[in-house]
C-alpha cells in the first residue's frame, strides 16, 4: 500500500455555502422596497463575499 495524504475540499464548501448567502443578500440588494433593507442587502453581500474569500484562504 501507498502512503499518501488526503486533502479535503472543505474550503471549497465553505466557500460556496458563504457566496450562496452573498447571492441572497445581492437579491435583498435590488429587490427590497426600501433604502434601509437595499443597505442591509448590500451589507450581507459584501460579508458573506469577503467570508468567502477568507475561508479559501483559512483552510488552504
């Protein structure tokens, strides 16, 4: 038997699980009524994106 190493691609999950909320926030971003809820739409997407990012980076 070979020894090897197993690599996970949590990452890569995490990622994705962090840009779908991004994707729910863009959607609050322009669909919302008011000036207050396209903020919060904006704030959500902006997070959950740079969350996206660092979780590649934490788990490579």
């Amino acid at each position: 038997m070979s020894e090897g190493s197993i690599e996970s691609d949590m990452e890569i999950g995490v990622a994705l699980a962090f840009g779908a909320v991004a994707l729910v926030g863009t959607a609050l971003l322009f669909g919302y009524p008011s000036q207050i809820g396209r903020a919060g739409g904006f704030a959500a997407a902006f997070v959950f994106a740079l969350c996206a990012i660092v979780a590649v980076h934490v788990f490579d």
